[in-house]
C-alpha cells in the first residue's frame, strides 16, 4: 500500500532517554519524529538562539550595525554563568559580542546586548516575548536573556526548532558563527561549547544549553 511504502522509506523514531525531542527538515518544517516535543521545560542558553534572532533583526532593519561599541555595564559585567570576562566599563564592538553569545554562550556579552539595544535586559525580555508570538511559538515564555534559570522562563522542542528553523532561513548571513570552533578575548580562547561539531563534520550549530 502507499501507506506501508512511506513507512519503508523512513527509519523508527529514536529511542532515546531524553525527556523530549523533535527532528524537522529545517526547510520545509515537516516534523519527521519527536518525543514530547510541546511539554514546556526550561531552555538554559537555547534562549540565546532568540537572543540572537533579535539582534539578527535589528541588524536586519538598520537599527544596529556590527560596528556598533557597545557599553559593558556593571550589570553585564557581573552576570554568573558563562561568559567572555568582558571589562567592566569598556566598549566592545557589537559584532564581537554577538560572536561571543553564539559561540561561547556568553551571559556577560548577552547582556551587553539587550542593554545596548533596549535599555534594559527586561525591556528586552518583552522584545522577545513578541517574535516568539510572531513566529507561533506558542509554548514559550521569555524572562531572561540568558537563560538563567527562572520557573517562569519556559519553552519546548517545538517552538525551538520553529526558532531554528527561522535563525537557519531568515539570516543565513550570520549562519556561519554558530560553526566557528573558538573564539578569543581579553586573552582568554574559549571553544564553542557545542562539543558534537568537533566529531562529526556535518554537524554545523546551532546551540546547546546546560541546567540543574
């Protein structure tokens, strides 16, 4: 039957220990498996892929230019987790920020970002919480730029993989940062903490994310 020749052609579903997943053709948005894909959980620096989009957009309008110097406030500058030891009080190209928060995950350079940007990483946070409604996310709720934790902060693998879908299509431009294996600053060289690109060569981004 037709049916029984489209189940040929695809192999099972993986069976993996992960909570949740979902596995979409980036082009056409076709969902080809998952697993609990619209269970809401918390997205650690995934959030940073809609930090991204943002920022993309802005450069996109002509509101922001790569060659902007950014202001790194005592806020950014203290921001725990992971990030570039950006100096307290100094200016940072915008391009080396971005660069930073795609490849090394930078809660410091994410900061920075939505400060620069939208006054505030809160008035940020609103910013977000718009394109996620614009692009159907529908499950998702931003309260940081980071992706530090906050029981209110929540997404899915659904809407993530609508977000990277949209980072992939809508900004090929910028695509080829998120494969960059390191990045330098301050001194300091920090290798993209996607760990899966330095085995396998087509294994090209975009994000990963690590919380308790």
């Amino acid at each position: 039957s037709e049916f029984g020749a489209q189940q040929l052609l695809l192999p099972p579903a993986p069976a993996t220990t992960s909570q949740a997943y979902i596995i979409m053709d980036a082009k056409t948005g076709a969902v080809i498996a998952e697993k609990n894909s619209e269970q809401q959980m918390a997205p650690a620096s995934l959030t940073k892929l809609m930090t991204c989009y943002v920022m993309f957009s802005a450069l996109k309008q002509g509101q922001l230019s790569l060659d902007d110097d950014v202001h790194i406030s005592t806020h950014a500058w203290q921001v725990e987790g992971s990030r570039m030891f950006l100096n307290e009080h100094s200016k940072v190209p915008l391009q080396n920020l971005l660069k930073g928060v795609i490849i090394t995950s930078a809660n410091d350079a994410s900061v920075a970002l939505s400060e620069h940007f939208a006054g505030s990483d809160l008035n940020f946070t609103h910013i977000m919480n718009r394109y996620a409604s614009q692009l159907q996310m529908n499950d998702s709720h931003f309260v940081t730029v980071t992706g530090l934790d906050d029981e209110k902060h929540l997404t899915t693998a659904k809407d993530l993989a609508i977000l990277s879908q949209h980072v992939i299509n809508d900004f090929p431009e910028y695509f080829h940062w998120f494969h960059e294996k390191s990045i330098s600053h301050n001194g300091i060289t920090q290798n993209n903490r996607h760990n899966l690109m330095f085995n396998h060569p087509e294994i090209d981004g975009l994000k990963t994310g690590h919380t308790s």
